[in-house]
C-alpha cells in the first residue's frame, strides 16, 4: 500500500483511471507510428496496450487499497460450470448465427472455405487471452472501472460508459499505418465502434455475475477468436484487389444485429440495473471490504 495520497485519485478513481490507462498506452504506442512495420514497433504498440492493467494497478495502489485483493480477481476461476460455457459458447453462437443469416440473405459466405485449423484457432485464443484484450485490458475495464461505477449508475449505463471509453482508447492504433485498424473501411469502423460498445454490456454481465476477470479474459479472446471461424468468401470480399464496401457492410450489419439481440436478451432477463441475478461487484468489492 501507498503511503503517497492524491486527494484527486482518492475522490476520482475512475477518471484517474481512465486518463492513466490512455497516457500510459498513447505515449508508450505513440513512436510505432512513425517507424516501418516490424518487430519493434509491434512490442512498442503491446508493451502500450497494457495499459488499462497498469493504470488500474497503479490507481489502486495510490488509494492505499491492496493491490493483491483486486488482482485476486485475475485467478477467480471457480465460477460454475455454466459461464464456462458461455464464455466459450456465446462467442461461437453470434458466429454461427451471423453466418446462417449471411447463407439466408445471400452474403458473402462460402461454405466450401476451408474450416480454420484447430492450431491457429488456439493461437488467436492464447494470444488473445495475455496480450489482446485479455490480460492487458479486462483487469482494468472490468476488473477496476466496472465495479466503481457500479457504485454509482446502474449496470447497463456502467457498461455502456466503459464501452465508449474503451472503444476511443483504441485511437492510436487507426494512426498506426500498418495495424489492421487503419484499414478499415468507414462502415467497418463505425461498425467497430458499435461492436465495441455492445461487448462491453456482455463482458458486464459475465462479470457482474461472476465477480471473476479470468471468465471475462476468456471471453474476450473468445470473441476475437470466433470472428475467423466466420467462412467469408474472399472473392466477393476483395475484386480486383479492391476491398467490395458493400460486402464488408452485410458482414458487419449482420454481426451487429445479432450481437445487439445478445445484448437486449441479456438486458431483458438481467436487468438493467445489475445484468446479473445476485450482488453485483462494486468498490468495496475489490477493496477487500466485502471479503
């Protein structure tokens, strides 16, 4: 604990923490923007993107709270069985769906594409889970902002306030000329945007339920997982080396329409005030308070 006090991080932990988590990751990610593509500028932009986990580390500790009680959070794996199999069940069925909905509406899907080898699909996973969302983000997004503003919104709002967040934190890497986000198309960042948005009311509820970091790293490399199982068609996708605007729109409609289905299911059943049908995590609760 810190015997450092910071009446402004005292009286505005999630502020601090969200302006620590975009200083740390815009500054660390920053010189990558101006180097060629290669293995430097992708450990610059890795090392940044942990951010939202040191930020929320470092806040915690200038509180004077325990750092350990809310890392704890990291290695909560017994949850029951079920969020198991949300965890990796959600983010399979939203593919699934968006895939039949695809066939039905005539999009460009190819079932005749070969299915994803089981080796790359664990090497998204695990590389997902550490240093693509997982590890690096959800201790901080989840795991910190989500119970202290638990405290003071309902769930719903809680999450929506994250996903905002969240999704703006990500600027840097539409700067970045060689990282995948600076190619999207205008549909696709706008659907991006939204995407984003809507993950972060399911990653509430599968925290709010669980009180566990660990289920929502999984099944945030899950999500990030699941999108390559998607049989895209690459002929309908890219003509003429010119990526087809309206084909990438139907992917990214269609995903989004049934993640917002996820999104009013989970809502409608939950609540909006909890997304969660016990006590849901707040302050205290990493805190050790509750303990």
């Amino acid at each position: 604990m810190s015997n450092i006090r910071l009446p402004w991080i005292d009286n505005h932990p999630v502020a601090a923490f969200f302006v620590g988590a975009y200083a740390f990751t815009w500054l660390v990610s920053a010189p990558a923007a101006f180097m060629e593509e290669g293995w430097t500028p992708w450990i610059i932009i890795y090392i940044g993107s942990f951010g939202p986990l040191v930020s929320a580390a470092a806040v915690t500790w200038l509180r004077g709270d325990d750092v350990r009680v809310w890392a704890r959070q990291i290695l909560r794996w017994r949850v029951g069985w079920p969020w198991w199999v949300a965890a990796f069940g959600v983010p399979i069925a939203i593919v699934a769906f968006t895939t039949v909905i695809l066939l039905i509406i005539g999009g460009p899907v190819d079932l005749n594409q070969p299915f994803q080898s089981p080796v790359l699909i664990a090497i998204v996973f695990l590389f997902g889970l550490t240093v693509s969302g997982g590890l690096n983000e959800e201790p901080g997004w989840r795991g910190f902002a989500q119970p202290y503003l638990n405290d003071r919104y309902d769930a719903l709002t809680a999450s929506l306030i994250i996903g905002v967040v969240w999704a703006v934190w990500h600027l840097p890497y539409f700067l970045i000329s060689f990282a995948p986000h600076s190619g999207f198309t205008v549909v696709n960042q706008v659907g991006w945007f939204l995407g984003i948005v809507l993950l972060s009311v399911i990653l509430a509820w599968a925290y709010n339920s669980t009180g566990s970091v660990l289920i929502v790293m999984v099944l945030h490399a899950m999500v990030n997982s699941a999108d390559i199982l998607i049989p895209l068609a690459p002929d309908q996708i890219v003509v003429d080396d010119v990526i087809v605007e309206t084909a990438v729109a139907t992917v990214t409609v269609t995903q989004l329409a049934v993640t917002l289905f996820v999104v009013f299911a989970i809502v409608a059943y939950f609540g909006r005030d909890s997304l969660s049908r016990g006590e849901i995590p707040r302050a205290a609760y990493i805190r050790g308070e509750t303990q």
